[in-house]
C-alpha cells in the first residue's frame, strides 16, 4: 500500500515538519473506507509466522507506536492534538464492529507489543504515575477501557510484567491524587 509506505517514511523522518505531514497523511488515510478495508483484507491474510508488514492492522500499530516512542522518549515532546487524534482513530478503526465481523482481533499478534509500549511510555515518566496525568497518558486510559482490556483475547497475549508495570503506574497516580486531596 503506497499510502502507508509514504506515512512509514515521513514518521521515520528526522524533521518535525515531515512527521506532522506523516501524522496528517495517516490521518487522512484512516478516513478512507478504502484504506481501512485494505489493511483488513492484509490483517486477514497473515499467517502467524509470517513478518508483520506496514500494510496490515498490526504493522499500522507497530510503525505508530515506535513514532509515539521515539518522540515520547528520544525526542522529549508531546503529542499533539493531530498525533493523540490518530492514536484513538487506530485503536477504534482496527476492530470496528461496523466494518469488521464481531468478534474480530486485528491487533491480537500485536496485543503483547501494545501493553509493552504501555507500560514503557508510562514508566518514562519522571516520577511513577506521572505518566497518566498527561495527554497521552489518558489516551492510554481510553485505550485500555475499550479496546484492550475488554477483550480477554488482548489480556491472554499480555505478559505479567506489562499488566504489573501498567498496575503500579494507576496505583502510583491513585496514591499520589489521594495525597493531594489529603493535602487540600
């Protein structure tokens, strides 16, 4: 799929301007009926020992969350508005009952991946919980609530050290709100 090859390419790029075109193509392609029908019929049609490519559900996933990493991480910004849009939209589009049959786990050979990244992103923070009082970090609530954590099929793929390491940051973030209210 040419699109998701010139939204791999611009995500990849070492100027700011050329990601943000990058978040903005792949924004525009998940609007497109067209688009998403195709990554489905790629989803589909991978093999589980076959490698992930960029133009299936689980590669979108992959190529986005290795973006919000790098520039979470390497880079030290925050997403922006476009960037938290197109997180939502990956997340809501890959296992969309309207489009998909009921039932279906496009990012089920990812769902490890997924609560991995989860747990790094939110661990980065400067203090343990901190990563939930951001954008991103209630993006990631979002996410968790509805499209992960409902499905057993994500929670099985998991690994125990992800769910311990996303557990501690609430409990930290819970912690950390009752002090406050104590405090006030």
């Amino acid at each position: 799929m040419e699109g998701i090859d010139s939204v791999r390419k611009l995500l990849n790029s070492n100027t700011l301007k050329q990601r943000r075109e990058g978040l903005k193509l792949l924004d525009t392609l998940l609007d497109s009926p067209v688009i998403l029908n195709q990554l489905d019929a790629n989803t589909a049609k991978l093999w589980p020992e076959n490698k992930l490519t960029y133009s299936s559900w689980p590669g979108v996933v992959n190529l986005y969350l290795s973006y919000v990493d790098r520039e979470v991480l390497q880079h030290n910004k925050q997403l922006d508005s476009t960037a938290l849009k197109v997180l939502r939209k990956i997340f809501a589009e890959a296992d969309n009952t309207d489009r998909c049959v009921p039932g279906t786990r496009n990012l089920l050979r990812i769902a490890s991946f997924v609560f991995d990244k989860i747990k790094h992103i939110l661990a980065s923070a400067e203090q343990p919980g901190d990563g939930l009082a951001t954008p991103l970090g209630k993006e990631w609530v979002n996410i968790l609530q509805k499209a992960l954590l409902p499905h057993q099929q994500y929670c099985q793929r998991s690994n125990v050290g992800a769910f311990q390491g996303i557990i501690e940051e609430v409990m930290c973030r819970f912690e950390t709100l009752q002090r406050k209210i104590a405090d006030s």
